[in-house]
C-alpha cells in the first residue's frame, strides 16, 4: 500500500485541523443523522484521541460511538483525477458517511484504509461524516471485555474493560488526507534487497492499476545522481559501491516509478528504500551478515494531551531521546504505529520490532494481576479471521521498510494453553507467505509460557520473553530474581537450543523522585538496581540477541488498584524527563556495539 506523496503526477492535501464532533449517545439512528450535519457539535482537533482533551468524564471514558464531521471544498482541477479519502486510521470500527451516504466500513484501529471519492462530491463539495466507536470485544484486537449491569437505583451500567494495560484512547488519532492520482496510476511496489560485497541488488515489482503501459524505474542516490535504472513492471537492479542501510546510519535510496502510456508520462511515484539483508541463524540475529545486538524499547504512542494522537514533534523528540540513549531498537509495542513514524525510522536508522494490535488474547490473569488457571481462551475468542485481516494489512503497509526486522504476530496471548499452537501456526504461515522479503517472525510470551509449559516456541524464530523477575515475580528479592530468570533462560536453550532468545520487556514501576538508600520498590535506586541484574544474566547467555526496557516513557493506562495514575515503567516521565535509569542504561548501552556483542565463537556463520 503506498503512503501519499506529493510527486509531479499526484496531489496532496492534509485534512487536520478542528473537526466537528459529538458523542453519540445511542439515542440517534446513524443512518439518518448522517443525511443532515451534525447539531450541537464541539471542535475536537485531529489528529489527536479524543478522551483526553475532552477533559470531562463523559468524553474521557465514553464507550460507544462518537461523531466526527468535516466539509470541505475539492477544488475543480483535482477533479479530473482520481480522489482518493485516506484514513492513517480511525479507532477502532468506523462508519464513513460522504455526502450522507455510507461509503466504507473499517474494523481495527491501527491501521489505514482509504476509498475513492470522485462519485459523492455534490457541487464541488464533500461532507465526511464518521461513526466511530472504541467498544472493544472477545472479536477485537486488541481484546476487551464488554459487560452490561442492571442496578435497581442506576439502571443500566456499561463496563467494556481492557484486557491489556493501556488505555483505550479513540478518535480520529492519525493524520486524514485527500490525495489525487491519475486514472491510470501506480498502485504498488515491492522491494526485496541483498548485497554481497559491495554490489548491492534491488529485486522490484510494480502493480499498476490497469495493469497496462511501460513501467520505467530509476534509482536515486541521496545526492540526487541516478545509480541505476530499468524497465519492465518486475525486474532486479544492480547498484555497486553500494550504501547499505546501518542500524543508526541509514543510507536511503529512492526508486522513482514512471508509468508511460503511449509515449506519454502518466505517473509518477517515489518510494525511498534501503539496501540490508537480514538472517537468523545458530542463535544470533544478523543485519548486513553482522551479529546484532537489540539495544532499546518497548514504547507506545502516548503522550501527554494527544492522547495516541500522532505528533511529529513528539516522535522526533523521542528518536533524539533513544538516540542520546544509545539505543539502536524499538518495538510497537502493541499495534502498528504510524506510517510518518515509520518513515522516520527508515531515515534515522532505528531498527523495529514491527507488532500487530493482538493484545490481551488470554483470560488468565485476573485484574490483580494474579494468574489464574485457565485453559478455555483458544475456544472463547474470535480474533482469528480479524487477526489475520490486520496481519496481511500491517505486512502490505510495511513490507518495504528497512527499518522493520521482524514481524511479533502478537504480545502476551494465552500460548500455554491447548490451541494456541493450532490457533498461532496459520498466523506464522501467512506472515512469512505474505512478507516479500522474509522476515524473521516472533510471538512475545509472558512468564506463564514458561519453557515447560509454552506451546509455540517451535514456531517462531526467536524467542520474545517478557519477564518481571524482580518486579511480579519477586518484587524486592533481587537476588532470587537474578537465580530465577538465570534458570529460565537455561531452560529455553536446553528446549530451544540455537534459538535467539530476547527481553523484549523488563522493567519496574519508578516514581521520578522517590528515593530511598536502599533499594525499595518504586524508587529510582530500586529500578537502577532491578536493571542492572537483569544486565549480569543477560550478559552470562550466550545466544541473546538483545534488551527492549519496558517502557521508553510513563504510559496511561485504565483506572485500577495497579495503576497510580497510569504505568510508570518508563525511563522517562510521561513529560519525557529522564529517570536515574535512564543516565545508567546510557552508560551501558554507549559501550555495547550494535554489532558483534554477541559472537557465538564456534558458530560464527555467514548470515
Ligand atoms: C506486560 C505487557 C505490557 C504491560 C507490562 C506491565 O506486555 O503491556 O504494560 O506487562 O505490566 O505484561 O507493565
């Protein structure tokens, strides 16, 4: 799927600002309420999650539909070309009405969709009315639970409870746009690279919609000299002394696509690419046939007043904050972030954990956080169907960013119960069909999939282990912590030997400012210390890869008895203030090289 881009054949136009928006309170018929314009409306800024900056609780912990509207003139001149609505996303299900008709419907939250608008235009002018409601079930992704509650004094109560630990924000929380192309257009590129020495080879293939006229490619440097060039819709290029795409010192090139028709140029479009291959082979993770080394994040999108809302300032500060770290990874943790985010990645280098929204798939920890015996989960849900949807959508989105490294098909589902293995096996299969270039696929696992209990390690190609050792399991006992998580990690090599094991969380709940000599839990000392013995295990195995803290930054989540005011795992403030964690993860991770930390010395291979 290709982002839109201003290029010499295709317009532009980005449709943020103040929308109209309303809560629906279930009083109205949709259908009718959208043949009028929306009454009593208030401004509500998109991109942004509308629950914070609603301010009151109606806004902030409505469940349900809301109502979001938008009038636009489309100028004349676009009119001759295809127009195209597109949505970076709209959480979670959306009712897109133009002109007061029903034009899409789009289940899942993070991910885009778009429809073409040439026929609703009315005199020049285009009513986007949307329905969008964040109620969250056993069929959703990310899963919630929906009860209803009758109360002789109340009446009705409506809960629709997260079984993940963030909060649910909702809105329109990505950038929408209106974008052109010609009739005949560009309507896909894939793009698989290898290199070998310094001659580098670009395998592409273009789809375009008829699927007729010449395809012309050429590739660009970052000077703007062209390195190479072909013809043919499918085709490989050469590139020598090729620049390769480094963790943290990307190179991008860019293939500019010509559509010819009759001698004429018809479009035109720029998809910017790096040259980097990557294997995992006998336990280590190659990049460039280098042994890599994760150094970095679990993070969400999440900040202070926009909520999930997408901020460039915010993901340019927080590049430069990972950056200063030393941090040369992170994962989106746990949906596909923005396509703008992603782009950035590509272009700075960080390499990404690329994770689809399948959260909270499993009905064994109770809101405590005590975890129950449980083994009905792969009966009760009915993600499948969606979550193989979301799967093809996010691989179709991103399958030509150098940044992304790996495919995590979901966080913390049940994989220890029965028909987990049956329910993950089609997933793993599809995701590496569907990716042109074949990435390695993981499933993150809680500590409940423990090595003799886990069912779908065999599955994947390395293992993504959360583990609390020394915060849920035994908070404040570090020593045993250390003994526990050393055991653990044995374990997996004695079950999975030659499998890459990584911490793609770890982490303890900080409050900036609260210390003690002693290291006590909460306290900036306690989550130091925490870390630190996390690092003298990791450091003893040998075929781990790699370190993701939980979290980046302090993150909201839901009002519960475990959450003062949301999780404060960060190693920054939700205000992205440092943490005394984050000046001592600085220190070691400034000294751990991005390459070769890790070399299994008899098993040093060509990846
Ligand atoms: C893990 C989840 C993550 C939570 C974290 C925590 O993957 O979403 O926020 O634990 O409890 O279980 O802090």
């Amino acid at each position: 799927m290709l982002y839109p881009t201003i290029t010499p054949t295709r317009n532009v136009i980005e449709l943020s600002g103040i929308w109209n928006f309303k809560l629906d309170n279930g009083e109205t018929d949709p259908v009718l309420s959208a043949q009028k314009k929306l009454t009593n409306s208030s401004p509500m800024a998109v991109p942004a999650s509308y629950n914070d900056i609603g301010v009151v609780k109606e806004i902030k912990e409505h469940i349900g539909f809301v109502w979001y509207e938008k009038e636009i003139y489309v100028p004349n001149d676009l009119e001759k070309q295809r127009i195209v609505l597109r949505f970076g996303s709209a959480t979670h299900l959306a009712k897109v009405y133009l002109n007061g008709a029903l034009s899409i419907e789009h289940k899942g939250g993070f991910l885009p969709f778009e429809l073409e608008v040439n026929n609703y235009i009315e005199d020049g002018k285009l009513r986007i009315t949307i329905a969008l409601d964040n109620t969250l079930d056993h069929s959703t992704l990310p899963v919630g639970i929906y009860e209803e509650e009758e109360y002789e004094s109340l009446g009705k109560v409506v809960r629709n409870l997260p079984n993940f630990d963030f909060f649910n924000y909702a809105g329109l929380q990505r950038p929408i746009k209106l974008y052109t192309t010609p009739h005949q257009f560009i309507k896909d590129v894939t793009i698989v690279t290898d290199h070998d020495g310094d001659h580098g080879t670009v395998k592409y293939s273009v789809d375009t919609n008829p699927k007729e006229g010449l395809v012309r490619v050429t590739v660009i440097d970052e000077d703007g000299n062209k390195v190479a060039a072909c013809e043919g819709a499918n085709g490989e290029i050469s590139i020598s002394d090729v620049n390769l795409w480094e963790p943290l010192n990307a190179y991008l090139y860019t293939m500019k696509i010509e559509l010819i028709n009759e001698n004429q140029l018809v479009d035109v479009y720029e998809e910017s690419f790096g040259v980097r291959t990557i294997k995992v082979e006998g336990g280590q993770f190659f990049i460039n046939h280098k042994p890599f080394y994760f150094k970095g994040f679990g993070k969400h999108e999440d900040s202070p007043i926009h909520g999930r809302g997408f901020s460039d300032a915010v993901n340019v500060m927080d590049f430069n904050l990972m950056k200063w770290m030393g941090a040369n990874s992170f994962r989106t943790a746990h949906y596909p972030y923005s396509e703008e985010l992603m782009r950035l990645a590509d272009r700075e280098g960080f390499v990404v954990i690329d994770e689809t929204p399948a959260v909270g798939l499993h009905f064994n920890f109770h809101a405590t956080g005590a975890i129950k015996k449980e083994d009905s989960t792969w009966e009760r849900l009915q993600t499948f169907d969606h979550h193989r949807d979301v799967l093809e959508d996010m691989i179709a989105r991103d399958k030509n960013h150098p940044c992304v490294v790996m495919w995590s098909v979901a966080n913390e589902a049940a994989t220890e119960e029965n028909g987990a293995f049956e329910y993950f096996e089609p997933l793993v299969e599809l995701t590496k069909g569907k990716d042109p270039q074949k990435r390695p696929v993981t499933i993150i696992t809680y500590i409940g999939s423990s090595p003799e209990h886990d069912k779908i390690a065999e599955l994947v190609d390395v293992l993504g282990l959360n583990r609390y050792y020394g915060w849920y399991e035994h908070g404040g006992e570090l020593d045993v912590a250390k003994v526990k998580l050393k055991a653990e990690l044995e374990a997996w090599q004695k079950r999975c030997p030659d499998k890459p094991i990584m911490m793609t969380e770890y982490g303890a709940d900080t409050m900036a400012g609260f210390h003690e000599v002693a290291p006590v839990l909460f306290t900036e000392e306690y989550q130091n210390e925490y870390l630190r013995i996390n690092h003298e295990i990791f450091d003893e195995t040998d075929v781990f890869i790699g370190e993701h803290v939980w979290n980046f930054a302090d993150f909201a989540t839901s009002q519960n008895i475990r959450r003062v005011n949301g999780n404060k795992k960060g190693v920054f403030t939700r205000e992205r203030k440092p943490k005394a964690s984050a000046h001592m993860l600085r220190k070691r991770w400034m000294t751990i090289p991005d390459y070769g930390y890790k070399v299994i010395k008899d098993k040093i291979t060509k990846g």
